[in-house]
C-alpha cells in the first residue's frame, strides 16, 4: 500500500471534497409545454427557454412549409 510522500493540508482537502456537498439538479416542468427540463437549459421538447421561443424544432419549420 502506498504512502503519502507530503501532508497535505486543510484547505487542499477541503477543496478536493469541495464537490461533494453538491445535490444533483432537479428537472423542472417547461413553462410552454410542460416536459421536463433541468433548469437553465432550452427544452428539447418544444426549443423554449423560459417563456420564450429560444429555438425554432425542424419539426415545426417542415410543417410550416406544407
């Protein structure tokens, strides 16, 4: 087994296990289309950040063309 060759200190740790305390990020319902989607990012179901259109889905642009 090996053996530490220098001390680390106190704040070297606590920086390491800084990650730890982290919680995974919850999904939260769209506000147009009411999928899940994790926060700060565009919905993939609809392409809506927010309350706002962010990103126009090759579905609906096909459509629009018919």
């Amino acid at each position: 087994m090996g053996v530490p060759k220098k001390h680390h200190t106190k704040s070297k740790v606590g920086r390491r296990r800084s990650g730890h305390g982290l919680k995974p990020m919850k999904p939260i319902p769209c506000p147009s289309c009411k999928a899940p989607v994790l926060p700060h990012r565009i919905c993939s179901n609809c392409g809506a950040y927010g309350k706002r259109a962010a990103v126009k889905s090759i579905a609906r642009e096909e459509e629009e063309d018919e």
